[in-house]
C-alpha cells in the first residue's frame, strides 16, 4: 500500500496518507490569540487539509487534543462543541501538555477515513 505524504518537510508532513486513513499533523493557532480562537483556527486549518484530502470532519475516527492548561477546558470544548458534527464525533482524547511555543494553548491531531479509494491530491 503507497504512503502519500502532504506539505513535506525537512521535519514533518502536515499529512499522512496510508490506504484510506489520514493522519494530520498537530494544527496550532496564532500565539496570543485565546484559547477559543486557537481552537477555530486549529479545526479550520483541519478541515481544510481534509478536504483537499477528499474527507471532511464526518470522517474524523480520532482526535487528540492536547492543552497547555486544563482550566482552558470548557472553553475550548465550547469551540469544539459547535465545530463537530453531531452523530459523526469521533474517539477523542485530551490531557495537558508543554506544547512547543508558551504562547500556544491547544493543539489538534486528527486522523480520519477518506471519502473513496482515490486518496486526494497534492496542492
């Protein structure tokens, strides 16, 4: 089975492709932003890699949320709460982390399902 990789790097890929699976890189917001407005830019910029993977947020399977502070937990699940689909939400986990940068506060990784056979195509 043919390994795609998607924005590659000299130190990752932004995605993953392997059969009919994706694996995203962590997304991260703007340093300094909130929390809640790294959250949108966080599931923004995922939605936007799925669909130029021929997926979308119902096809998520798994997301790991990793936050720099737990007290930020409400209020990023108030983003999320109103960005996942209903009925197609996927395994997830969060916990607390050291992220790479003080400034970031939540951090995104996601694997989801393509949409056919046909991985999609590079930008």
């Amino acid at each position: 089975m043919d390994i795609k990789r998607i924005e590659t790097g000299p130190r990752m890929s932004q995605a993953v492709v392997h059969g009919n699976t994706i694996y995203l890189a962590g997304q991260v917001g703007k340093v300094g932003d909130s929390v809640a407005d790294q959250t949108r830019t966080c599931l923004e910029q995922v939605e936007t890699l799925l669909k130029g993977l021929n997926s979308d947020p119902t096809r998520i399977l798994q997301t790991t949320i990793w936050l720099a502070d737990m007290a930020d937990f409400a209020e990023m699940n108030e983003v999320w709460d109103a960005w996942v689909p209903q009925g197609h939400t996927p395994a997830r986990a969060c916990g607390e982390a050291k992220l790479a940068h003080p400034g970031l506060l939540v951090e995104f990784i996601v694997i989801a399902a393509v949409n056919s056979d046909r991985p999609g195509q590079d930008k």
